[in-house]
C-alpha cells in the first residue's frame, strides 16, 4: 500500500507542477489586461475617440486570443478508436508468442485490414506496449499523458496538453491571436513607451505599468512570432514537429514529405473546407486522425512524392487498397487528382468476379 500511495502524491505533486506555466501565463494575461485598459487607455490616453478605437480593437483580439488558448488547454487529446486496440485474445497470444518475428507475424495479420502504412525504422509494425494497441499513421506515445495520441505534435507545457489531431487547429489559432495581441499592444504603446523616457507622462504608478507593458509585449512578439512562423511552415508541408525531425517511415523507407498534398490540401486538413470557420476555435479539421492520405498511396500533380528523371530506377508494385477506406472528408482531399490507378476496366473486373481496385505505388528499386 505504502509504494502505491506514494507514486498516487508523487502523480498528484506532478499535476499540480504542470499546471504553473499555464498559470504564469495567466497571470500575465490578467496584468496586461490591467495595465492597458485601466492605466494606459483610461488614465493616459485623453482623446476620446483614440481612446474608445483602441478599447474597441482590444476587446476584440483580447477575446479570440482567450478563446483560442481555451480550447487548446481543455480540449482533450484524441486516443486510437478501439479497432486498432488489441482484443483480449490477441493479448494473449501475443504474450505467448517469441519475440522478435514471431510477434511481428501477429501483429501484421491484425494490421492487415487496418489503414496503417507507416512502419518503424527497422520495419516494423509500430505497437505500443503500453497501450496495447496498433498506433495509427502518425500516432504516438506521450509520456506525460501516458496515452497514444492521434497526430500527436508535441506535449505544450505552456498549456499544459497534448497538441494533436483535436486540437492542432486551436494552437495555430492561440499563436496568431496571441501574436497579433502582443503586436496590437506593442504599437498602441510605442508613442506613450517614448513619453515616459522624455518625462511627457505623468509622474505616477502608471506610468511603469506602460514602460513594462511595452518592454513584455515586444519579447513576447519576436517568440511568437519565430514559433507561429515555424507551424505555418510545417501546417503548409504537411508535418507534425515530431516529423519534422524524424520523418515517417514507409514500406519503402522514410520520407518527411509522404503526408504532403500540396499546400491547398495541406491546409484544409488543418482548417476545414469552410472558409467561415477557418479563424474562429471551433473543430473543423478533416477526418478522424487514425487515417491520413499520403503521396505515396495517391499521387498530387502540386507535389510530386519523386523528382522526375527517376522513372528509370523505379519498379511498380502492385498493393490491395485498404478495407476500411479513408472518411469522406478525408477522400475530398483527393478530388482533382485519381486515388490510384486501376489496373482493369471496370467490365474486366465484373468478369472476373473482383471489386477491389488496384492501386499502383512506385517506389526506388
């Protein structure tokens, strides 16, 4: 009891440590608010038409950058559907398998009808001990929430969550509006930071609150700004930050691009087809998470998965589409160019008793 009572305070201690960058950050959020509605535009600012437009303009941003930053705290990460969980049986059997191939033969057989391309480095079907479960395309194992996260993109201290399939489109949200926050005040703040260092303020408490305000607002403008620049980039090639840095691996090897589209694609997989959400914290990604289309099974005329000139070292391969397809939403993706190339008409297909199309993936020999 005692070992078990004790790892129970020690991961109580550790939820409680987690959540201070969440309330440092809060905290300076409520002091900014304070000094910029109450000692820069109520008590320093005389016009009255200056005074009304910046409150205005504030309020606005000061609500999506709150907003947004919400949704990415406390929207939960989104775990595997329990098709790719591995069912009691299968638990057992592979308990009682060798490891090593012996294992990788189950776990093939129970990947087979699963919409799974990516492998380990070695080759491997990627499985998680700890869950018990197939992971996805671009699934992984966060060790600080102890779960497998689908499109898992990092652990974010500064909210204190996983930032993934559910809630990657939030995060891209809270670094704009909190960006564009810090750069609203930064520029609203500038001629008052100038008053104060040629004494044209009022010699009071204020007047530090304006000089900070801008010295704050400016730092936290060049890091967000770096960090929000650095995910348009990756949203636009279509990676995590995991896969930034080690890409996915394939049947054929690893390739940092085998999720790109095309940057049209790329971003509406992020943010939806309607345009009318696109700016506002609420899901409107596409698909489920545990599938993703890639340009190695379904080849983009606006990214090309090989250079050409490479046609001459490369074989075909002949593979069985998936038996359970991508989602609706996630086959919209695919729609100005074929899923893949049927290797029959339609007519030789009826006649010879088969409906699954052929799909035709080249890769280097």
């Amino acid at each position: 009891m005692a070992p078990s009572g004790s790892r129970s305070v020690k991961r109580g201690c550790q939820r409680v440590l987690y959540w201070i960058p969440v309330v440092f950050i809060v905290l300076i959020v409520a002091w900014s608010y304070y000094a910029y509605v109450l000692e820069l535009c109520i008590e320093s600012i005389d016009d009255i038409g200056e005074k009304i437009i910046y409150l205005l303009a504030y309020h606005v941003t000061f609500i999506m950058f709150v907003w947004a930053y919400w949704q990415t705290i406390f929207t939960s990460p989104m775990n595997p559907l329990k098709e790719f969980h591995l069912s009691y049986s299968d638990k057992e059997l592979l308990e009682r398998a060798d490891r090593g191939e012996s294992q990788q033969e189950i776990l093939r057989r129970l990947a087979k009808d699963l919409p799974i391309y990516t492998r380990t480095n070695s080759g491997a079907i990627r499985f998680c001990d700890r869950c018990q479960l197939l992971k996805p395309d671009r699934c992984h194992h966060c060790s600080v929430c102890d779960k497998c996260i689908l499109k898992m993109d990092h652990h974010c201290p500064w909210v204190n969550n996983c930032v993934g399939f559910s809630n990657y489109k939030y995060f891209m949200l809270f670094l704009a509006y909190s960006l564009l926050y810090c750069l609203f005040i930064t520029a609203t703040d500038l001629q008052y930071f100038i008053r104060f260092w040629t004494n044209g303020l009022p010699d009071t408490q204020g007047k530090f609150h304006i000089m900070f305000l801008f010295f704050a607002s400016s730092m936290f403008s060049v890091s967000l700004a770096s960090l929000f620049a650095y995910h348009c980039w990756l949203v636009c090639k279509n990676r995590s930050t995991l896969e930034a840095v080690r890409g996915p691996a394939f049947r054929h090897g690893t390739d940092k691009n085998g999720f790109g589209l095309g940057f049209s694609k790329n971003f509406r997989q992020v943010f939806g087809d309607e345009r009318r959400y696109w700016l506002l914290p609420v899901f409107s990604s596409l698909g489920d998470g545990c599938s993703f289309p890639t340009c190695l099974v379904n080849q983009d005329a606006e990214q090309p998965c090989s250079p050409e000139g490479h046609n001459a070292n490369k074989i075909a391969t002949e593979i069985q589409f998936p038996a359970k397809p991508l989602r609706e939403s996630q086959s919209r993706l695919l729609t100005s160019t074929p899923s893949w190339i049927e290797s029959d008409s339609a007519e030789d297909r009826e006649r010879n008793g088969t409906s699954n199309p052929i799909m035709i993936i080249e890769h280097e020999a």
